[in-house]
C-alpha cells in the first residue's frame, strides 16, 4: 500500500504513525516524492486502518492506493 503526502513536512510523522499499526509490518519512506510504502503482516488488510488514520491524524494527501504484489513480498511469502 503506498500513500503520498502533499505536505513533506508531515513524512516522517506518518511513518512512525503508520509503523504503529499492528496489521503493519514495514513502512519504506522515499524523501524525494513524500511517498510511504506499508507493508503489511501476513494476511492482514491495511488500507482502511491506513486512510483512517490519515483522517484522523490530519495528514493531506495528494495519493493512497494498494498496490499489487512486489518482488520482495512474493519472495518472503515463499521462502517464510
């Protein structure tokens, strides 16, 4: 699931905000374009907790969408 921000200011806040979920497992956080990347444990569904926790915590967003499986999930799915 990815979400980026349009206020890059408020990044770092959302990470630790978004890392704090118990259905998340990882967040990724790229500077350059205000994005955050969660990834979440094994079989849990984040999105609704993620968009309500960007309401709730005030954090603008210019994009939240889930995104298809990447490389490195498929791996550690495989190999765990």
């Amino acid at each position: 699931m990815s979400l980026q921000l349009e206020q890059l200011d408020q990044l770092t806040a959302a990470r630790t905000a978004v890392a704090a979920l118990p259905s998340v497992a990882e967040v990724e956080m790229s500077e350059r374009d205000g994005r955050l990347t969660a990834l979440p444990r094994s079989g849990a569904t984040i999105l609704p907790a993620v968009s309500a926790l960007a309401a709730a915590q005030g954090f603008k967003l210019k994009e939240l969408h889930l995104e298809s499986g990447r490389l490195d999930e498929v791996f550690r799915t495989i190999t765990n």
